[in-house]
C-alpha cells in the first residue's frame, strides 16, 4: 500500500496511490498520515478498503511530504564504506546519529531552497524507515515489525554550515526545504527486504550516485534497535539511514549545488523525487 498527501503546504489531504496508479482521497476516512494511522490496527483499516470506493484525485496540484506531523527526525551519517572514505573520514564502530528539524520537511517536488550566503549546498539520496510501532530497547530480531514502512529522503546538507561553522551537524541539515520526503509511504509489506533496494541520484542528466542499499554498514533493524537504546521510538519518527558515495563533498573539485540545478533521484518501489534549486527569496 502507498500512502501520500496532497494539497497545498499546511493544508495537505491524505490519499493512497492505488494499483492503476491513481490517487485515492482519503479524507473522509483518516484525518491525515499520522502516528495513529501508522499502527498495524489503523493500515489495517486502510488495506480493508476498496481504492474505487474512494474519491478519484484527478492532477494533484502538489503532492506533499508522506508523513505528517513527524515527532523527531532521526538521522544517521557515514552509514556506507564508499561515503566514510570519500569524507575523509574512518568507517563508524557505531552508528553516527543526528537530527534534522522537523522544519526542513518538504515534498517530494518542492523547490530546495539555498539558504542566504549558502556555497556549499550538497545532495544525499537515503532510504527512510518510518516508526509504526513505537518502542524503547527495540530487540533487532523484532526491529523490522516497528517499522510501518518506508520511504525516501534528500538529507540535504550545507557543508560549510555543517562543517565549518563548528558545534554539531544539525546546523548545516536543517534549513527550510533540506528535507524532502515521498512521494509516498510504502507499507512494510510491499518491501520485502529493505536491504536489496536500488538507488540512484542523478544532478542536472549526471548520475552522481548510485548503490544498492546492501552497501550499509549498519541495517534498518540494526539502526531501529540501537536508536531506541538510546532514546523512545513513536509513531510516525523518522530514521534516514544514510547516503552512499557520489556527493559533491566527495568530488576532487567540489560542484555544489546552484541555483536552476534540477536533482532527480529514486529507489526501487518508492516512487521518484524531483527538485529544483532556488535562491532564497530576500
């Protein structure tokens, strides 16, 4: 099942994506893609449901984040051997976790805005585990049945902010738009092993990365388990788990992102993003 939202920011509608490749209005149903939606009793409900019972969507007029109301917004950094090196930087003995503002959540294609003064914004393609089930000292052998399902993100970063400018990441991953997630919300059910998914990102036509995400140091029921050591799994968070090699930190001559670049990524299953870059407006 593939859930989305549409409409405009703030004012979103919840809809599915169903078999014919429709959108589905949901409103009469649910109140939105939420933490209570996102438990196995409530997407239960939804897979009860016959799509052409439900009010046919004809040209969304934007489609929003998948997820709203996201409690925290968990990420995880140097998760691939090839992005580790091409930072610089020694592979983790543990999963390297930081936050990114629920504030720089955006669509799937809403404009990536350059933040006033920005030279240094970059792109990574994630995949994203969605917390069902919440939890706290989450069992690996039982991580995966927390997750309601997935979905991808653009972990934008600013890297003179994040690295630069001192104290923690969070700076340089949290600026309006550095967020996209969607198109849509895939159910656990549709991914049947989250660790045998293609990605690709490509900047401008140019393939700039490329990886399967078997590649990860350490996998979704690993991050799931380990992050909820450390603080509460709920509903409706989010875990990005990580870019693989190919961002423009990495290149010998950096090529950060401008304004009029257009980024196209995608994931098997889950749907394609598309962003233009733009100045922010003064």
């Amino acid at each position: 099942m593939k859930l989305l939202r549409y409409g405009p920011a703030g004012q979103e509608r919840p809809a599915l994506w169903d078999d014919c490749g429709a959108v589905r209005d949901l409103s009469a149903v649910i109140r939105d893609i939420d933490s209570d939606v996102l438990l196995d009793p409530g997407l239960d409900i939804l897979r009860s449901i016959n799509p052409e019972s439900l009010p046919h969507v004809e040209t969304p007029e934007r489609f929003g984040p998948c997820v709203g109301q996201v409690g925290k917004f968990v990420c995880v950094g140097l998760n691939y051997h090839d992005h580790a090196d091409e930072a610089g930087l020694k592979a983790p003995e543990e999963p390297v976790l930081f936050m990114k503002a629920t504030s720089s959540i955006s669509g799937p294609y809403d404009p990536i805005i350059l933040p006033r003064d920005s030279v240094k914004t970059d792109w990574e393609i994630e995949l994203a585990a969605v917390i069902g089930k919440g939890g706290k000292y989450i069992d690996r052998s039982k991580a995966l049945g927390h997750v309601a399902g997935y979905c991808m993100v653009n972990d934008v970063s600013e890297r003179e902010y994040q690295i630069e400018r001192k104290g923690q990441w969070v700076k340089g991953k949290s600026c309006d738009s550095f967020g996209p997630i969607g198109p849509w919300l895939v159910t656990r059910d549709e991914i049947r092993d989250p660790q045998a998914l293609e990605m690709r990102l490509e900047v401008n036509g140019q393939v700039r990365q490329q990886a399967v995400t078997a590649s990860m140091i350490f996998d979704v029921a690993y991050l799931v388990s380990y992050i909820s050591h450390f603080m509460s799994l709920h509903s409706g968070d989010i875990i990005s788990t990580g870019t693989p090699s190919g961002v423009a930190l990495g290149m010998q001559i950096p090529e950060y992102l401008k304004s009029g670049d257009v980024i196209d990524m995608t994931i098997d299953g889950l749907g394609c993003q598309r962003h233009e870059v733009v100045e922010e407006s003064r």
